[in-house]
C-alpha cells in the first residue's frame, strides 16, 4: 500500500520543474498520514472488533486519498511551476 503512495507521489512531482510553499506544506502533510498507516493498520488489525480502530484505519486512507487530489490540482491549476502537464493526464493522473 505505501509503494502505491510513492507511485502517486512520484507521478505528481514527475511534471514539477520547482515548488512552492503550498506545494511543499501539502507534501508534508501528505508524509504525516503516510507515516501513520503503519500505526493504523496496526490498531485496526489488533482491536479488529473495535468500529472506532477501523473507521481511524479507513479515515487515514480517505484524508491520503483526498490530499493527493488537492495537491493534483493545484499542480494543475498552476502551471507556472509546472512542466508540460498532457491533457490525459490532468484527469487520469488523480485516480492513477
């Protein structure tokens, strides 16, 4: 699961020729709940039969989802610091 996070990272930086501190901030909060995927699927399979224990696992993974869309669309939205983004990719990329 994390090496599908990293391909998603990859994919989104690949089009990047700089940054800037949006971009940067949205990595590291996208790095902070990459961290704690490990420590959510830990509790989640521990106290299995907890509903709190697995809904933290699956809230983990919908917050990663949704902040890998936002900084694909501000990616998008600002190609002044973006390379040459190919139209089929402005779409696809995010569910990639």
């Amino acid at each position: 699961m994390l090496a599908a996070f990293w391909v998603v990272h990859h994919r989104h930086f690949y089009y990047l020729n700089s940054v800037d501190t949006p971009v940067l901030w949205l990595n590291i909060i996208i790095l902070i709940f990459v961290v704690l995927v490990p420590f959510t699927t830990n509790v989640s399979g521990d106290y299995s039969n907890v509903q709190i224990a697995v809904i933290l696992f699956h809230l983990n993974l919908l917050i990663l989802g949704l902040l890998f869309f936002v900084q694909w669309q501000y990616i998008v939205r600002h190609p002044s610091f973006a390379g040459t983004i190919p139209k089929e990719h402005t779409h696809k990329q995010v569910v990639a």
